[in-house]
C-alpha cells in the first residue's frame, strides 16, 4: 500500500472524531490548547489502537464485526448526544454552575472516542487479508486522529462562543448525525 493511501485512510478514519471534537469545543467553555491537545490524545490513542485489535482479530470475527459495527457505533453515539442536549437544555445558573471540565473528563472522551473509532476495527480487519504494516498504519491514523481533534476542539471553540451557553445541543446532534450516518453508511451498503 502506497504512503498517500496509508496517509488518505488514516484521514478518513479522523473525519467522524474531528466532527465529534468540533461538538466537544462547542459545548466547552473557552478550551485552551492544552485541552484541545489532551482530547486529541485520547482519541488518537484510541483510533491508534482500535484498526489494531482488528487486525489481531482478523477473519475469525469479521462476519460479527461487520454485522454489529454500526449498531455499536450508533447506540453509543446516540446516548451521547442525548445527554448532552439533555444537558445543553437544562437551565444553568452560572453561579453555582458545576466545574465545566468535569463534564469533558477522560471517560467521557474515551468513550466517544471508542464509539467513533469502531469503524476503524472493522477497518484493521480488511488489512489483516493485505500486505500493509499495521503497525504504521495505526501510528498513522492515530497522529491524523490527534490533529484532527484538535483542530476540531479548537474550531468548536471559535463556533462555542458564537452560538452562546446552548452550544452543547450542538454537539449532541452533531455525534447523533455521525451515529445515524455510520448506521446508514452500512445499511445503504448491505442492501
């Protein structure tokens, strides 16, 4: 596989967590770099080291990866966006708001991490029938995931202060939107 294809799938594996990061740095109030960069981390590890696991699982699990993906993928996102517009919604009292940091934790973005990175399982699968070295193709889509993140935590950060206290609901719906394309994506492409 030649380096612009190896660089070009690990582009397409960031674009689904770079829309997720744009919704984080929304609902965020002012990140800075240094969060920008902690979530890029998260989800470049994690995006790192999902087409890995599948690539270890290989032809065995292909069939049950490819039949449950999508659904994975749009469950989690789908509970995410809820209860993130669920809390954009809530009335907020700025006093005795909670630290908004906490909202923005390790778990969560590890978890929305994982949920837009499943599609990259089902990725490192097909590479274990080709002659790449998953090795370099994880590093690769883990440092694009990285940038892309936080790039996108700093775009949603600009976007953040334009639409105001709500941006949050923006976030919910954008992880939903990924979660009901990913659903589609795989269900157009089995009919």
């Amino acid at each position: 596989m030649s380096p612009v294809s190896i660089l070009l799938i690990g582009f397409a594996m960031s674009t689904d967590a770079f829309a997720a990061a744009i919704g984080k740095g929304a609902a965020m109030r002012k990140p800075v770099f240094r969060d920008a960069l902690r979530a890029g981390l998260i989800f470049g590890a994690i995006e790192a080291i999902t087409p890995v696991i599948g690539w270890l699982l290989g032809r065995a699990a292909l069939d049950y990866v490819e039949a449950f993906d999508h659904w994975i993928a749009f469950g989690l996102l789908v509970a995410l966006g809820l209860h993130m517009i669920v809390n954009g919604l809530r009335p907020h009292d700025d006093e005795t708001d909670e630290d908004p940091s906490r909202h923005h934790g390790f778990w969560r973005l590890a978890v929305t991490g994982f949920a837009t990175s499943i599609d990259a399982m089902a990725v490192g699968i097909g590479l274990a029938f080709m002659d790449v070295h998953i090795g370099v193709m994880a590093l690769v889509i883990g440092l694009c995931t990285l940038t892309m993140v936080t790039a996108g935590i700093m775009l949603g950060r600009v976007l953040g202060n334009m639409v105001g206290k709500r941006a949050e609901i923006i976030g919910g719906i954008i992880l939903m939107i990924i979660g009901s394309t990913i659903l589609y994506e795989h269900l157009s492409g089995a009919a």
